[in-house]
C-alpha cells in the first residue's frame, strides 16, 4: 500500500501520529513530523498549509483481508496546554488540524494470490464474487427468459447494482442473452436469472431446482452451522433427495461450476412465483439476509433463509505448490502436528548423524 498523505505541521515534535488500522485491527503507526524545512511562516500559521509526506509503504497481513475491507487512518494531534498560576492565568484555544489523504494513493494487490474454493454464496452474497473480479461486468453473461416479466427484470437490475456498489463501476460491459446455447465455450462467469437452460440441468451439478410450487434439495449427509468452516468432502456428499412441497412461494440462489471452464462459476437466482421473485429481491437489497447466505445453496422461504454445504468443491485462481500444501493442511491440524513431529524427528536424527561423523574424524584424522 503506497499513500501519500498531507498534514497540518505540528508546531513541536511531540507524539502526533498517523495510526492505520484494517477491519479494526491496527496495522502500523506513524510519527507525525515537525520538521523546520519549509520557512518560519509555515511554522506560524500551520494551518494554512502542511508538508508533504514522503511515501510509506503498509504491508497487510492476508488473513485480515476478507470480502469487504474497511481501510481507516487516524490522525491523532497532541494539543499542548501551557502552564499557569493563580496570579498569571494564561487562555489557550486549540489551533484547528487539516489531514489529506491524496488522490494518488494506491493499494497493490498484484502478488496477491488469488485463490478461493467455490462455489461460495457468501462470496457472492457479500462481494459479488465472481462477477465483480471485473468492474465493468465485461467477463459476465446473464441469461434472461425471452419474455421476462417485471419480477426478473427487477431481479437482474438490483443484482446488477448491488455488485456495482461493490465495485464502485457501473456495469456498462455485461452481456444479456435470452439464448442459453450462445454460452457453450464462452471463458466468462454465468449468471442465471428465471430459469436454468436446458443444457445446464444436470442433477448430479445442480443441487436445487424451483419449479412452481414443489421443489427437491440434495441434503449433505452432516452440514455445519457455521459458515466460515468448510465441511469434508464426505460431510458434503449428498445423502438423501428430498422433495419439498410448499404452498408458499419459494426463492433460491445457487452455485455450482460452470460446464464450459473449470475456471468459471454459474450463479442462478431463481423463484416460482411472484411473490418469489419478491422475497428474492428483498434479500438481495437486505445486507442482512446477504449475510445468511453461504455454501452451495440458498433456500429463500417465508420463515428465513437456509444456506447449505453440499456437492464437489472446485478452486478458481492459484496457488503456488507450497501455499497449497498449507492450504490443504489448514483443517487437518492433527496431521499437520503429526508430520510437524516427523519433521522434528527426522531433523534431529540428521544432526545427529552429521554430529557423530565430524566427532568421528576429529578422534581419527588418520582415518580420512
């Protein structure tokens, strides 16, 4: 992270700083200069114009980074208060302070490693993951029906711009099609709105379809209530196929991989009523619905939202071969600390048998 930040001068060196914290965690501090380099004028009236800071370099820890960021930079000024006595009372009025933080300033993410295992609805829910890795929506396609009735067309325009608010870019690049056959070997991220194309309906990679008012779920065989953990592949096995038969309306967003590019993510947001497409938007536009969703599935129903874990897991982006080992590694701490010791073992022996054959030529040097 590359700032360059403009302050009001502090009139004596004291311990005026800039703090720089991340999602309300502290990162660095930084010492507010009092530097005589500019005239005494400067130093007189210090409020009428600040030195210019030379640029600071913040390294950011990546596991404090998630979804959505919060960058914060505290200015804090010590405000001296002169001395006095009963017979010589001294007034003091606090001298105003002016921080900028320029417009040139940048945040470099480019040895950032890109890497996240789908499909994840919290990623889409709370950034709009994968289509906003492109401001512009220039690597999105949307599937609409032919005829979209007002319901999908308010369902893709408050999708739209809930990523652009994420992104900050309006969506001048997205591609909308009504043709489910033109998406066939396209490298871009699918969105799916009112009704999954025929040549996408595959049961064994779609794990929830709205179809009126009876619909069928494949339930993982133990799902976790927490969303931050990812459950084992045999935890998200499907067991069972449930049909669910509901005389209220139904809403569901999904995720799975997309069929053209190991790469690409297919995201549907699908209803079987009005009133779906209703409650649909509604959690689109509540931040707090958003922060139910997680998983695979996204189940929208009267009483709330239920979010499920379940079917094969796929990554997009990469990882080197030993950030992935890690990786692979994070939920399996018992077997880390296993090959930790055998590390530590095999370690030591290897010292030990270098130790005994230096010993061993120093008693015998004639050996050599």
């Amino acid at each position: 992270m590359d700032i360059n930040y403009r302050y009001t001068m502090p009139p004596v060196k004291d311990s005026s700083r800039m703090d720089i914290s991340l999602n309300n965690q502290f990162l660095q501090s930084f010492n507010l200069s009092s530097k005589q380099e500019a005239n005494r004028l400067l130093l007189r009236i210090p409020v009428l114009q600040g030195l210019l800071d030379g640029k600071t370099d913040v390294s950011i820890p990546a596991l404090k980074l998630g979804a959505t960021n919060q960058l914060r930079f505290d200015f804090e000024y010590m405000n001296p208060m002169p001395g006095g006595s009963v017979d010589n009372c001294i007034t003091f009025q606090p001298v105003q302070n002016h921080v900028v933080i320029g417009d040139d300033s940048t945040i470099d993410f480019s040895k950032y490693y890109h890497f996240i295992p789908m499909p994840d609805l919290r990623a889409f829910a709370n950034a709009g993951f994968p289509f906003s890795r492109m401001a512009d929506l220039s690597q999105t396609i949307t599937v609409m029906p032919k005829a979209p009735n007002e319901a999908q067309m308010e369902t893709l325009l408050n999708t739209v711009g809930f990523i652009g608010a994420q992104t900050g870019f309006p969506a001048i690049n997205l591609t909308v099609t009504d043709d489910g056959s033109t998406i066939q070997g396209k490298d871009a991220d699918i969105m799916i709105i009112g009704g999954i194309p025929d040549k996408l309906k595959d049961d064994k990679q779609i794990d929830l379809l709205v179809q009126a008012t009876e619909s069928w779920v494949k339930t993982p065989m133990r799902q976790t209530p927490f969303p931050g953990i990812v459950p084992d592949e045999s935890d998200r096995a499907a067991e069972t196929r449930s049909t669910l038969t509901s005389s209220g309306a139904m809403a569901a967003v999904i995720g799975f991989q997309s069929p053209y590019n190991d790469q690409r993510s297919v995201i549907a947001l699908l209803a079987d009523s009005p009133r779906g497409y209703e409650m649909l938007n509604d959690a689109v536009n509540d931040s707090g619905k958003r922060a139910t969703m997680f998983g695979s599935v996204a189940v929208i129903r009267e009483s709330g939202i239920n979010s499920l874990r379940v079917g094969d897991v796929y990554y997009v982006g990469h990882l080197p071969w030993f950030e992935r080992l890690w990786y692979a590694l994070a939920n399996h701490p018992i077997l880390l600390a296993v090959l930790a010791a055998i590390s530590v073992i095999l370690l030591a022996w290897v010292l030990w048998r270098l130790l005994r054959i230096i010993s061993r030529r120093r008693l015998n040097p004639d050996n050599e």
